[in-house]
C-alpha cells in the first residue's frame, strides 16, 4: 500500500469514528407536549393529586371527578383507575336520574318498616297492647339513622378559595424568553429567564393543589386554584416552599427558580381556565 492509499484509509477511519454518535436536536423541553394521544383510563400513582391528572391532559378537574363518581373532597388513592374518555351529556343527564332514584328510597328506612311490620304480626295474639309500644320505639330509632348520614357527607365538602374577582401579578422577575404560542412550536404559558435561585411568588390569592415532580416536562411544579375556574402553574423550581392545601397570598413567596426538567434557567408559567391553556400577558398587568 502506498503512502496515498495510507492516507485515505486514515481519513476514512476518522470519519466514521466521528459520525458514529449523533445527537438530536434539542427541543424546548420547557413545553410538555406529549405527541400521543390522549389515553382512555390513567392509574393514579403515588403523588398524585386530582388537580395534576387534570393538568396533565388539559382537563377540568371537576370535570375529571364527575366522571369518576369522585366526591367534592376530590380523593384519589394509588392504584386507582380514572376514566378519561368524555361522557356524552344524553348519559350524563340518564346517570344522574338513575343515581336519584336509587338514593331516594333509603335501604335502612325500608328495612327499618319491614322489621315493625312483622314484629306486631307475632305479638298481636298474646296482648294487644304490645303492637302499639314496640312501633313506638323502632319509630324513635329510624331518625336517628337518618340523621346521620348526612351531616357526615356535609363533612367531605372542601371549602371555597376565593370568592370575586382574581386580581393577577406577575410571578417573577426577568426576560420573557417565550411567550403563549397554539401552533408550531406550541408553548402552554410563558417562560421568564432571571437568575438561579430568583424569587417565585404567587400569582393571585389561592390554595396549593400539587406541589411535586410527577409531570414530565414541568420539573418541580407548584399548582395554585384560585377560585375552582382559574389554575396557575409554576414549574422548573429549584426549590418548592410550599405544600399541599397550603392557603396562598398573591405575592406570597412560594418557590425559587431554576432548572428542573429543563436546560435553562427560567419559571414557566401558566393559567388555565376550566383546564384549558390560555395566554397569561391577557390577564398579567401591563409592565
């Protein structure tokens, strides 16, 4: 082999060790888009919470909730199977009726008459006046079963947040590097570069609903309701200073920014309206 024949054996060797490692483009991971669609049923998993399944697949979690028969506490557990398909509203409107027919006639009144009409039965031939007392006391004993069931159902209802008017102000401080896009590049929210460690504060008055790492895409999110309509978001934190059904104030602070779930520094923030994105600089004031 001559020294030309060598020397495009060695060029051809560096070219293939080159190529062998490709990298693919990297996209806005700031923006959680999942290319497939929508699934028909979820399995809660730990830390979960109602309010970030709705999130998650851009669903008014009243909504989620009513599907799956869930009570006003919005109480899931894990391992638990949502229902994510939309109910048509012919058998929603057949549902409810069904469900009021069935809780209209209480099981324990009409067994509790079925016991004081046979008790007189038997007792009726040795004294006539037996019939007369013993209806007396079963009669006092089916009030009190009444009664109770209720007040433990009033017990479940959580309470209001905000009643009014959302008064909004900005989460933070910096450069809005993205702003709220539907087509091509779609982006949920805004994106606010500033430094690590920067101040991230509530957005309007309200209660905490999820703060976690449970979605993929939002790093350490924090979810505010503000008034059972109107949803914030929060993600990329570095650090998440709040809990859980924790009450909020609007300029509250509530987490610092940084870089989880994504390559740069910033806070990604969202609102959403009955679960559906819509763009924040419309409800922010002007700056």
């Amino acid at each position: 082999m001559g020294l030309k024949g060598y020397l495009l054996l060695c060029c051809s060797f560096l070219l293939v060790a080159c190529g062998g490692k490709t990298y693919a483009p990297v996209s806005d991971r700031s923006v959680p888009v999942s290319a497939q669609p929508q699934p028909n049923q979820y399995q809660v998993r730990k830390g979960d919470t109602l309010y970030s399944i709705a999130f998650r697949y851009g669903m008014d979690y009243r909504e989620l909730a009513k599907r799956n028969g869930i009570s006003s506490n919005y109480n899931i557990y894990p391992g638990q199977k949502l229902s994510l398909k939309p109910v048509p509203k012919s058998t929603v409107s057949e549902s409810i009726v069904r469900d009021a027919s069935i809780v209209a006639p209480k099981p324990t009144i009409v067994s509790s008459r079925q016991e004081t009409t046979n008790k007189p039965q038997s007792t009726a031939p040795k004294v006539a006046a037996e019939p007369v007392t013993k209806p007396i006391a079963t009669a006092k004993a089916e009030p009190q079963k009444v009664v109770v069931k209720p007040a433990s159902k009033a017990k479940t209802k959580p309470p209001k947040v905000v009643v009014g008017p959302i008064k909004w102000g900005w989460p933070a401080s910096g450069k809005i590097v993205s702003t709220f896009k539907t087509k091509g590049t779609v982006n949920k929210g805004i994106n606010i570069a500033s430094a690590y460690g920067a101040k991230v504060t509530a957005a309007a008055k309200g209660r905490v609903v999820y703060a976690g790492s449970g979605l993929l895409g939002y790093g350490n999110l924090v979810i505010v309701d503000h008034n059972q309509q109107f949803l914030s978001a929060y993600a990329h934190n570095s650090r998440v200073l709040v809990k859980e059904n924790d009450m909020v104030e609007k300029g509250q602070k509530i987490a610092e920014m940084g870089n989880s779930g994504t390559d740069r520094v910033m806070l990604h923030f969202e609102i959403r309206r009955d679960g559906k994105p819509v763009n924040p600089l419309r409800y922010l004031p002007k700056q």
